[in-house]
C-alpha cells in the first residue's frame, strides 16, 4: 500500500509540471525554404541549410525583420546563429524577437529582444516599445567569455508566463520577469539584422517546443 501510495503522490506531481503537456518539439525553418516565415526577400534568403538574412556588401538602410507567420505564448525555443560583419562600416547587430509583433507601415517589429552583437550579449531589449534595455545578465563577463565571435552560438530562450530566461552556448544569461499586466504573453518569434553597417545574421536549427501556459502570479 505504501508504495501504491508514492507511486500515485509521483504521478501527481508529474501532472502538475507544464512540461508534462508540453509538445513535441517543432522545426521552424526545414533548411530549404522560408516556408512559415514572411519577410522582406531583399534582405532574406535561405543559403547553406540557414537562413541568411542582411548583405555582405552594402549597409543596411532600416532594421529589417524575418517574422513566423504564427504566434506563440510559452515555449522552449533553440537555435543557433553566426553574426558576421564588416568592421567600421557601422553598427553589427542582431537579436532574436519573441511575443512579438509587426509595426504597422514599418519594417520594424515590437516587443522583446534577445540580443545580439558585441556590447549586447546577454541583454533583453525592449523593441520600439519601451525602447531600451530591460534585463542584463547577472554574470555578462562569464556570457561575454562564452561568445564565439564571427561563429555559430546556441541559444536558449525559455518562456514562461511573464519569465524569460535564456543561455548563451550553456551560459546562464538572461532571467527577467515581466511585471506590467499590459504586456502580452504571445506574439511572433522573428529575427533582425540591425542598420548602419554592412553585416549579415545567418540562422539555423530553429526548434521550439510549446509549453503548457504557465500560471499567472496573483495581482496586488
């Protein structure tokens, strides 16, 4: 009986995690097309099993964006990305967008940043929204040491009602809590190259886990 008991006090500790209703895990990009994706093919295109996104000629004009064509609202999302560029001809960055969403008339996207690009690892940067950073990693040295410059690094972004966290080749970098109610939970999963120097995003083995919705921490 007592291990008839345990057994059920386990189970229903299982079905209490939000992973247990997790998906299974989904590729975003196939590696051949932009198939689920929309976004400006000027500055878009798939090349070597990535996508590639910016020029390795000219400066870049505006902030440009490759966004999903869904939404998404908690999530486990992996990817790997190598941002390159040509040094003195402007600024060479980059970032993942997550609950995000297009900005009418524009080629911008709003919402949450996970950055990209030196100076910018490890923080969170709230785009053409609040328009600045929002949460810096605790250790930036130790995410800083982890980058791989001009070379692939794996991203981490764990989402999770008003949390997101992330990590940088295995690195513990971001873990900000959202504490403004207005702010949604979902939107769009995107990737910008930024403007002002000639520079390119390439990114690939986009996978992303939906996670059951997390609860939401009680009001004051």
């Amino acid at each position: 009986m007592r291990i008839r008991s345990s057994l059920l006090l386990f189970v229903l500790i299982l079905s209490a995690s939000p992973f247990l209703s997790a998906g299974e895990p989904t590729r975003l990009f196939n590696g051949q097309s932009l198939e689920g994706w929309e976004g400006d093919h000027r500055w878009w295109r798939v090349e070597q099993g990535a996508i590639f996104g910016g020029s390795r000629s000219e400066k870049i004009p505006k902030n440009v964006f490759l966004a999903t064509t869904r939404s998404y609202r908690d999530f486990d999302l992996r990817l790997s990305l190598r941002l390159r560029g040509t040094p003195n001809t402007g600024m060479i960055n980059s970032g993942i967008q997550i609950r995000s969403q297009r900005v009418p008339n524009s080629t911008e996207m709003r919402g949450y940043q996970v950055d990209a690009g030196d100076g910018w690892w490890g923080k969170l940067y709230d785009e053409s929204r609040r328009n600045k950073v929002i949460a810096t990693a605790a250790d930036l040295a130790a995410v800083n040491a982890a980058i791989r410059p001009n070379d692939w690094n794996d991203y981490r972004i764990l989402a999770e009602g008003p949390r997101i966290r992330t990590w940088i080749n295995g690195v513990p970098a971001i873990d900000f809590t959202e504490t403004d109610a207005s702010i949604p939970l979902d939107g769009l999963i995107g990737i910008q190259i930024h403007s002002g120097g000639v520079a390119a995003i390439e990114v690939r083995e986009i996978i992303l886990t939906e996670l059951a919705p997390a609860a939401q921490p009680a009001g004051p």
